[in-house]
C-alpha cells in the first residue's frame, strides 16, 4: 500500500466481502461449519464459494454459515435457497463441487441432482 488510493481499494474491497457475509440477499448459500463440517473441509469450500460469488460479482447473494444438524456423515453440507423455490441441500461438498453450485445452480437455477441430499 503506497497511497490513499490504495487504501481506498482495500476498504471497499472488504466491505464488499462482508456484505456478502452479512447481507440481505435474495439468494441464500449456507455452509455447515459445525466441528464435523469443518473436519470434513467446509472451510475450504466456504473460501471456493466466496471466492466464486466475488469473481461473478454477484449481487444479490448472502453467504452464511450454519452449525451442525446432525448429519455428520454427509458433510460439508451446503444449503441454497433461491427466492420462491425450496430449499436444496448439498451433500459432501468440495471446493470444486461449490464453484459448480454457484455456477450452476444460483447463476444458470440448474439443480444438480446428483450432489443433492434433500429439499425441502
């Protein structure tokens, strides 16, 4: 950091990163991140998916994190909640498989059916 600018820069950049952390979006991502969530690698898909929502700029998204419910053996878990549609929960979740959740399911609304666990 050499001038204000680049200051400047850095502010805006994170207050972007926690508006997609505390926003009020239409579309809705939650990552189970419960002790079993994070032991399975749901930090690493958390980073993929912020990552991903911040390269495609991605305005109407918040990104959340959740405690464990209960289903250890499926995580990292990843709920996506699109207005006026159910629930999708996605089960054993990598970073890869979250790129293609953001990419395909909240950018072009194609559920993939093959990760799913359950909707509701």
């Amino acid at each position: 950091m050499k001038s204000l600018q680049d200051l400047e820069r850095i502010r805006l950049k994170a207050q972007e990163r926690m508006r997609v952390r505390e926003g009020e979006g239409a579309t809705k991502i939650a990552v189970g991140m419960g002790t079993c969530g994070i032991a399975a690698g749901a930090r690493d898909v958390m980073a993929a998916i912020l990552d991903e929502v911040a390269k495609r700029k991605l305005a109407d998204v918040t990104v959340t994190q959740t405690g464990c419910v209960g289903l250890c053996e499926y995580e990292p878990l990843v709920d996506v909640i699109l207005p006026g549609q159910q629930k999708v929960t996605y089960a054993r979740v990598d970073a890869d498989k979250a790129r293609q959740i953001v990419a395909r399911h909240v950018v072009n609304r194609q559920i993939i059916g093959d990760w799913v666990l359950a909707r509701s």
